[in-house]
C-alpha cells in the first residue's frame, strides 16, 4: 500500500510536469513561428551560426511527428498534457515554409544527416493533406522548401 501511494505520487507530479513541457513547448513554437513572420528576423535566424542548428532542431520533431515511428505517438487524454500532434505538425510546417524563404535554410535542412529524408518532407506533406492541418497553397510551400 505505501509503495503504491508513493508510486501514484509521483505518477501524479510527471503529469503535472509533462503538461508543464508541453505547454512550453507550445508557447516557444508559437513564438517562433511569430517571430519567422518577419522578414529580418528570418535573417537573424538563418544566420551560420544558428542556421544548421534552428534546420536540425525542425527535421528532428519532424522525423517525430511524420517519421515512421509517429503512430506511436498515442497519449491517453491528449488535451489533460496540451499534447496536439496536428497543431504541432502544422506550426512546425508553418517554420519550415517561413524560414524557407531564405536560400540558406533548404540547404542546411540538406546538411541534417541525421534526420533528414526527401521521403519524410513527403509523408509530412501526406499527413497534412490528409488531416487538413494546413491549406493545399501552404503545404505546396512546404514542399519546396
């Protein structure tokens, strides 16, 4: 009985933190993607010294949200840990499509040997047109870059 008490506290505390993350992580994506509407500000960020890592950090959640192993992503009570596969695929999308703009992203998403695949940038592409995360005219975009 004490181990089991002491077992569903701490179960309780990691929800607790889990929806903390993610919560974060939402409001830092979001803020990203605010930032990434602004033409200069793009620049900044695909400067050398940011860009490979801003391109690796993407194609990473990428190969997360779209890759092979994304039907693993089945959490119970998604909305209790603010966890929202779609939402997080489309602003990861709308990143790629803003930094695209700039000639340098394209080719340090290339440079990303490990997460990196032109098969992944298509299936991301599927699971948005399937899901209708994003318009055909965004996930075109998305596409090219």
């Amino acid at each position: 009985p004490e181990q089991r008490r002491e077992r569903e506290t701490t179960h309780h505390r990691i929800e607790g933190m889990v929806g903390s993350f993610m919560r974060l992580a939402n409001s830092t994506l979001d803020m990203l993607r605010y930032l990434s509407e602004d033409k200069f500000l793009v620049t900044q960020f695909t400067q050398p010294e940011l860009v490979d890592r801003l391109a690796a950090m993407l194609d990473y959640f990428l190969v997360k949200l779209a890759g092979p192993a994304c039907r693993n992503l089945k959490v119970k009570n998604p909305e209790k840990y603010h966890f929202n596969p779609r939402e997080l695929l489309g602003t990861i999308c709308d990143l790629y499509v803003n930094f695209g703009q700039t000639p340098v992203f394209p080719e340090a998403i290339a440079r990303d040997g490990r997460s990196y695949s032109h098969e992944l940038f298509e299936r991301a592409g599927y699971i948005m047109g399937r899901e209708g995360i994003r318009p055909p005219d965004v996930q075109q975009r998305f596409m090219e870059v």
